[in-house]
C-alpha cells in the first residue's frame, strides 16, 4: 500500500504545499512541533536514508536549504532544526523518506532530541575508524 506521503503526492490525500519541482515536495507538517515546521519529500516513495538514491537525497537537501531559507525571511525565528528520522527506533512513523525543518525560538517548548553524554575517548576513536574502514567511496 501507498504511504500517506505518496497519497499526497499523487493529489488523493490534500496537503497545504509551499513548493514542488518534479522530484521533491514541501508541505506544512499536520501536527507541527512548531509554527512553521514543514516537510520535505521526495515524491518517489523511498523508505529511508538507506533506500533514496544519491542524487534524489541531493534534491531533497536542495529543497530543504530553500524552505529554510524562507521560514527565516518570514518567520525570522532564532534557530532552525533540520531532522531526518530513520526506523520506528528513531521515531520514524511515516516510511516515505521526509525531512523535518522545524523553526525554534529562544525558550520555546520544543524539546532537544539527545541529553550529552561524556563518551571514553579510545572507544571514540576506535568506533570512527571502524566507520571510516566502512563508509564506500563513489
Ligand atoms: P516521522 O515521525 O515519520 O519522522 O514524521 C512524520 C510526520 O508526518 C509527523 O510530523 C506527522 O505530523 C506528519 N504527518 C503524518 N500524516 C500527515 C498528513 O496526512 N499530512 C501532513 N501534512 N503531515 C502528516
């Protein structure tokens, strides 16, 4: 079955769009973390970040700079968030790849997503070598 996204991009489930070209969309986000947060998608329906190819990732990125760039000329908020959920571990709950752009005010109630950690630096270091050995070069 088609995801909510793909319903949307096909025009069968309505959205309010603020921009579309013929790969990405963006649209406000239904239950907003904040005024303004709005989604980017692609209009393939790829699940997530392990799925969507290179330059339809590029594409979205692209898309995403230009909403951000817009929210700040209208909204002129303190800071903006750009998150990407991946796996129901993550929070993911719709599985069509999006990006969240979510506009933040100083002392605003949207909360950080991760607490910082102190981390043991030789395991750092050990687990960023084992990522560099595994990242593929183009
Ligand atoms: P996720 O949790 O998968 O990262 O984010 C899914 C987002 O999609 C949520 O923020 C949710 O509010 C939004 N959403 C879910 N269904 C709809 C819908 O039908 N229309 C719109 N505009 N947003 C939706």
């Amino acid at each position: 079955m088609s995801s909510i996204f793909a319903r949307i991009v096909s025009g069968e489930i309505p959205a309010l769009k603020v921009f579309e070209d013929h790969e990405t969309l963006a649209f406000m986000d239904i239950s907003p973390a904040s005024r303004g947060h709005t989604l980017v998608i692609c209009k393939h329906e790829y699940p997530d970040i392990f799925s969507i190819p290179p330059t339809t990732l590029s594409a979205v990125s692209h898309t995403t700079q230009q909403v951000a760039l817009a929210l700040r000329d209208v909204l002129a908020p303190d800071g903006i968030n750009i998150i990407q959920n991946n796996g129901a571990a993550a929070g993911q709950t719709v599985f069509h790849y999006h990006v969240h752009v979510i506009p933040r005010w100083d002392g605003d109630a949207a909360v950080r997503l991760w607490q910082p950690q102190s981390a043991d630096q030789a395991a750092l270091r050990a687990l960023a070598d084992q990522l560099s050995a595994a990242i593929q070069q183009p």
